[in-house]
C-alpha cells in the first residue's frame, strides 16, 4: 500500500523548520525595502560581471540551507536560510555561482508566464557538486496570481503594503505547493520554459531582424547559451526554426490574398525579389502561384 507524501520524503529536518515558519522568512526584492541589508564584496561585484544575467522571466529562491552570497542588480546580500530572494524580469542576478559559494541548497519558483510556474530544488555540496531536482509544475490560479499581483506592485510606486503582502502570500503557497505530491514531479526543465518565450517572441516579430544576437539579449543570456538550450529543447537550430516559422507565416499570408509585396514585408524579408527567391527555394513554387492555387481550394 502506498502511503501518504510527507515534506520529509523531500527536506531534511532543519529544513522542515524553515518551511513551517514562514512569518519569519526574510524577503528580498526591489519591489521594497530589502529585509537584508546588502555587503560590501568588491570581488564577488567584478566576478558577478562576467557571470551574471538578467532573464526575461520572474525567479524566486528560498534558501533552505547553507550560506552563500548572491546578487540583485547591483547589490550583493548575504544569503542564509530562511531568506526568499525575488527577480523580476530583465534583472540583473548570478547565473553562473561563485567557487566560494558552497554547501547550500535553495528552492526555486520560475514563471514566464501567467499559466505556469516551474520549481526545482538546487544544491551545490562542499566540493562544488551541482544538482538540480525538478518539482512539480504549478498551473492554474496562483500562476495568474503571481504574474497579476507582480505587475501590479511593479507598476507601483511604492507597492502597496496590501499588495505586496498577497504577493507574498501567494508565493508562499506556489513554494509548498512545488513540494507537495512528491511522487509526481514536474515534467518542464526552467529552460523549456526560456524557449518556448522566444518562441512566442519569434512569432510575434516576424517581420523585424532576428538574429542570435538580439534573441539572446532579449533572452537576457549568451548567444552561446541560447543557440544550446534551444536545439536541445526544440530539435533544430534557431535560425532554422526562425526560417521555418516565416515560411508558415508566409503561406498563411498568401492564402488569405495578400500581395506578396505585404508578406515579403510582415515576414521580415528585405524585399519582395528575396521574398520570392526564398519561398521558391524551399516550396518549389512562386509565391504567386502559391496564392492563387489556394485562394481558389478556399
């Protein structure tokens, strides 16, 4: 008989009393005033400008254990247990942890958007050994909550004390629900969750220059790092999902009985010749063509 989840299927004892108060957590965020005061690491600043990033989507860690140092934009705070540290998007935040950070482990909330949040649990060990557990994923209300009440205290100047407290509150219940029924954890890596934002950037931009370069800036990470996660994830390269995609659009366009001087436009091509020289090479057929044979099936 199997028998019922219990939190310390999942987090040690001394990790159990962090999660079972949580009026005592310490919150940092530029949303208010940090509960910690931040310290001066002239080394940890210039190690963190090489190794840090600022990610298109919201992340939340509560540490549960250990001690290490993080940053937030341009400021470092010493990290203990019991501490929840907010980005939201484009802000600035370690990717990549410092060699003295060692010996902790920090529960992480990552949401790009309103119907979703990824959790995993993240550790790094006294020698330096990473691990990454996923959890479970989280969809209906608290993600539309999160996104909703964050937007509304981002927009605020200052956020309201009402409001942030039911932020709070909410991410509070996203992080004991991305440890409850264990023995489903989350099918959807954080990194699925960067591809498949580019991906809805790409369809929407269409018609503007996307290269690498500016993906990876709106990505807030490297172009090395996003041309590697997204072929994982997606199967192709990212230009050739780029130009796959534009095709789609393209024979859209011209089934609905635009020019081909439009689609060459809404598709981002430099023209209409390249337009039809593109289309050409990867149908056989002319744009025209295209158009008319299936105007005509409509």
């Amino acid at each position: 008989m199997k028998r019922d989840f219990q939190f310390s299927d999942i987090v040690s004892p001394s990790e159990l009393k962090i999660l079972q108060n949580p009026q005592k957590w310490r919150w940092v965020s530029t949303l208010v005033k940090p509960q910690l005061r931040p310290i001066s690491f002239p080394r940890y600043k210039s190690y963190a400008k090489a190794h840090a990033h600022a990610p298109m989507h919201r992340e939340i860690f509560l540490a549960l254990s250990g001690e290490c140092l993080f940053l937030l934009q341009d400021k470092v705070y010493r990290v203990t247990p019991g501490v929840v540290m907010m980005f939201n998007r484009q802000e600035w935040h370690d990717r990549d942890l410092a060699t003295w950070n060692k010996g902790f482990r920090h529960l992480w909330l990552h949401s790009s958007n309103q119907h979703a949040i990824t959790s995993n649990l993240n550790a790094v060990d006294r020698r330096s050994k990473r691990t990454d557990t996923s959890l479970k994923l989280i969809s209906g209300h608290n993600p539309q909550l999160l996104t909703g009440l964050w937007d509304l205290c981002a927009a605020g100047a200052p956020c309201s004390p009402a409001h942030w407290a039911f932020l709070k509150s909410v991410i509070t219940t996203c992080i004991f629900e991305s440890l409850s029924d264990w023995q489903h954890p989350a099918s959807t890596h954080p990194h699925e969750l960067v591809v498949k934002s580019l991906c809805e950037h790409i369809q929407k931009n269409l018609d503007k220059e996307l290269t690498l370069e500016s993906l990876s800036r709106f990505a807030g990470y490297s172009p090395y790092f996003i041309h590697r996660i997204f072929q994982r994830h997606v199967g192709t390269p990212l230009h050739r999902h780029i130009m796959g995609a534009r095709l789609e659009e393209a024979k859209r366009l011209l089934s609905s009985g635009l020019s081909v001087t439009a689609v060459s436009e809404q598709v981002g091509m430099p023209s209409p010749s390249y337009f039809s020289r593109f289309f050409k090479k990867h149908t056989r057929y002319t744009p025209r063509w295209w158009s008319e044979v299936h105007q005509v099936q409509k």
